[in-house]
C-alpha cells in the first residue's frame, strides 16, 4: 500500500550549499525527507507549500554538538523549549545537549529520562551525553545500548563541577568506553594555583583576570594528557571548545574525518572575542576556557581552516543577566550563543576569511560524521528534510527584542549582522519563518550509529 502523503513542500530557485559546492536548485519535501533534488520541480499536486528562495542559500541544518540547555534543574537560566526555540531562530536543527543538569545525567537512566523530557517539547531534533565521575564506569560500560550520543568528561571543573581528575578513573574510561570520549580539558591544578595567586592581590578582581586564571597552560597541560591517553589506549576522542594556539595545532589533517580518533572544536566565542574585549563585556564573555589573545584568536582560525579542527559549535550555555552581573569572583562562566552562530561567521564569509560552503562542512556535515548521526546533516535525497534558508545581505542588529533566549541577553547585543535567517525547517516542517517559531514543529530523538 502507498505511502500517504500528508505533507509536501517545495523550495524552488535555491542556491543549495552541500558537499564543497553552491548549485542552484529545487528541493521537494514529502512528509519528513526530502524526497527530490532537481534543476527544476514543478508542484505534484494543490496542496503543495512552495517557498520561492531567490536569492537565498538553502543549507543543512546546523549541527550544534555542544549547548547546556539547562533542563532539569536550571530553567531559571533557560529550558529545553526556550533554548531550542532560539536554536531554530539560528538555523539549528539539531543538537547535543550536556551532562551538567540537576540532577546530573551521570547515569543511563537519567540520560533515557533528558530523552523524554524533550519529547514534544524540543523545537529541534536532540541527542544527550552521558557524564563520567571518578567513579561511574559501570554506568558508562552500560551506555553502549544506550541512546547517548557520547561521554562527556570534565578534565576542568565548569558550572555542576563534575570534575574527573582520578588518572586511574580516566585510564579506565578511555580504555574501556564503548562510546567517543568527549572532553572539555583543563587542569586543575595550575586553576587552583592561579586562583590562589589573583585572590591574594590588592588590586579590585576584574574579568581581565580570567585568561590568566584559566590560563592558556592549564588548558594545554589538559589537552595534552587526553591525547596521550587516547593514543595509549587508541581512544576515539573529541576535545571540545579549543581556546588556545598552541593545543589547535596538535591535531592533525593527514585524515579524513570519518579516519580520525582524535578531533577538537571550536567555538564562536572563542573565534570572535579576544581579552582585549574584556574591557567593554566583562563577565558577559566570561566562559570556560577562558577567551585568550588575539593570536590564541588567529591561531584557532589558522587550524580550522587547515582541517586541524573538525566542528564549529556555540557552547551556548546561559545564566541570567543578573547572574552574570555579579562581581567577578561570584559571576557564573558561559553565554547564550546558539541563535547568533551561523549570522557570527556570516560575518567572517563576507570578508573572505572563510567560505559559506566550510561553514557548512564544519557546522552541518562534520557534526553528522564525528557523531555518527544517521540521516542528518547533508541535503541528500531520503535524508530527513533539517534545512535553513539564509539571505545572505539582509543586515538586521541584535537586541532585545529580538533575542529568543530565556535569558534576555546576548554578547552580540548591538551587533549588526549582514545575513539573516528567514526559514528553518525541521524534519520536513517549517519550525521558523521571517521571525516566528511554529508552535507546532518539534523536533526528534537523533539516532546514531556505532
């Protein structure tokens, strides 16, 4: 028996990023897939939606492998339905979500239970990462048959300090995870070390100090011990948030990809900001890691441009504004960032630092590859219709009234963007259009394979 349609969409007229090229092209969607891509497609039937996208380019859903959603126990900050509203403002349609919830989601259970918890509510399509202690491999033995997109381990404390800093712990966690070991790396110790030596100053605590404090040695002494672990036990490892020159130049780009056990990100923060922006934003680019010098900045460009590093994500990880207005030993590390991602490195396309058709890779097809991820993240006939239509010269300025994140704030705030989003579309329904999220859209459990 045939299939019955219940839902079709066309986008016609499309210059359609995907795989290294820009081709102009239509797109049909039936139901949730995308079901044919052609130089030209007339509508099969009335009730056929058609979105003429002249002028635009139509890209993949962005992958984002790295937000603190903050559901369960946070949604002061921001909750699931919020953040991820915010996430298909930005043209994200999918995302990895943290372990550093309340509770904590250090167990297979709780990871089952951030799962359903999203149902129905997630405007995005999610996948969740299991936490690793000091003392939970039998959970992450476990995680194997589990829906978990990977194993996050704190090698630095951050916000729900889960630190992991047993060497015995981590030897067994990276020689026996049956999932990608995913790291956010800092050594605590030359933290400590720091801390200690800025408290003890005369001078008023400024949010200046906090490279110096999270410093570029800590974050290299951390990264370095992951690597080498994973090389002793032949680990498939993914460093997150790299935020310093030195660490971005370790990986390699001898590899495809899909070869490679041992991977890193960067983030928009770490890729825009630089501590000479410290004096206007203060707290509110406070993140872990800290953002570094401007040559950290250009040397992070420099590896990622080189295929050095693999995935560019946000990190979005929000607090308050009253939070983050707090004096600087009290004020809380992170940011929201998952709406303004793909318009930020717009910005970097039109001065001709990168192309649209690299966003792409490393927003869109990278996440898909490293995580496994079936059926998302490229425009590809049978895969599952996550797509963004972007103007690409629309300029439009960040403020409060147009800022979706639960928190009301944004670092971008004041920024003037070139490119705007004016349609995400999530698992074949229109989940944003020209500034509105559709209430009725809601994303899907992401599905990997091992």
């Amino acid at each position: 028996m045939q299939k019955e349609i219940k839902t079709q969409l066309l986008i016609k007229n499309a210059k359609v990023v995907n795989e290294g090229s820009v081709s102009e092209f239509d797109v049909l969607i039936t139901n949730d897939r995308i079901e044919r891509i052609d130089s030209s497609i007339s509508a099969p039937n009335g009730n056929c939606k058609i979105i003429d996208a002249n002028g635009k380019y139509l890209l993949p859903g962005i992958i984002d492998d790295q937000v603190h959603f903050r559901e369960p126990g946070l949604t002061h900050k921001g909750d699931i339905a919020s953040e991820s509203a915010a996430a298909v403002a930005g043209g994200v349609t999918s995302y990895i979500e943290q372990p550093n919830t309340i509770p904590q989601a250090t167990t297979v259970e709780k990871v089952v239970e951030k799962y359903q918890l999203a149902s129905g509510k997630s405007f995005a399509n999610y996948g969740f990462n299991l936490g690793a202690t000091n003392d939970n491999i039998d959970e992450i033995l476990k995680a194997a048959d589990s829906p978990a997109a990977g194993v996050k381990v704190f090698m630095g404390s951050s916000t729900g300090n889960m630190l992991v800093d047993d060497r015995k712990a981590l030897e067994k966690l990276f020689s026996e995870s049956p999932l990608l070991v995913i790291t956010h790396c800092e050594d605590e110790s030359v933290i400590r070390a720091n801390t200690e030596k800025h408290k003890a100053l005369k001078e008023d605590p400024q949010a200046g100090w906090h490279p110096k404090i999270r410093s570029a040695e800590a974050c290299i002494n951390s990264s370095s011990l992951a690597m080498e672990l994973a090389k002793t036990f032949n680990t498939r490892l993914h460093i997150y948030h790299i935020s310093t020159a030195k660490e971005a130049l370790k990986f390699s780009n001898k590899l495809p990809l899909a070869e490679k056990r041992i991977t890193a990100e960067a983030c928009i923060h770490h890729l825009w900001f630089s501590d000479e922006d410290y004096a206007e934003k203060g707290n509110f680019i406070k993140w872990n890691p800290a953002v570094k010098t401007a040559a950290d900045r250009d040397g992070i460009w420099k590896a990622l441009l080189a295929d050095r590093i693999d995935i560019i994500a946000t990190d979005h990880a929000p607090h308050t504004f009253e939070e983050k207005s707090k004096p600087f030993w009290d004020a809380p590390s992170g940011g929201p960032l998952v709406q303004h991602a793909l318009p930020a490195m717009m910005e970097y396309f039109h001065k001709g630092i990168i192309s649209i058709e690299r966003i792409v890779e490393k927003m869109c097809h990278n996440p898909a590859i490293l995580f496994r991820i079936e059926n998302r993240g490229f425009i590809r006939e049978g895969y599952y219709a996550d797509l963004l239509l972007m103007h690409p010269s629309t300029p439009w300025t960040v403020n409060k009234e147009n800022i979706l994140y639960k928190c009301g704030w944004s670092p971008f705030e004041g920024t003037l963007f070139k490119a705007k989003i004016t349609h995400t579309i999530v698992n074949g329904k229109i989940a944003f259009e020209n500034g509105k999220v559709n209430p009725q859209a809601h994303g899907l459990a992401l599905d990997f394979y091992r």
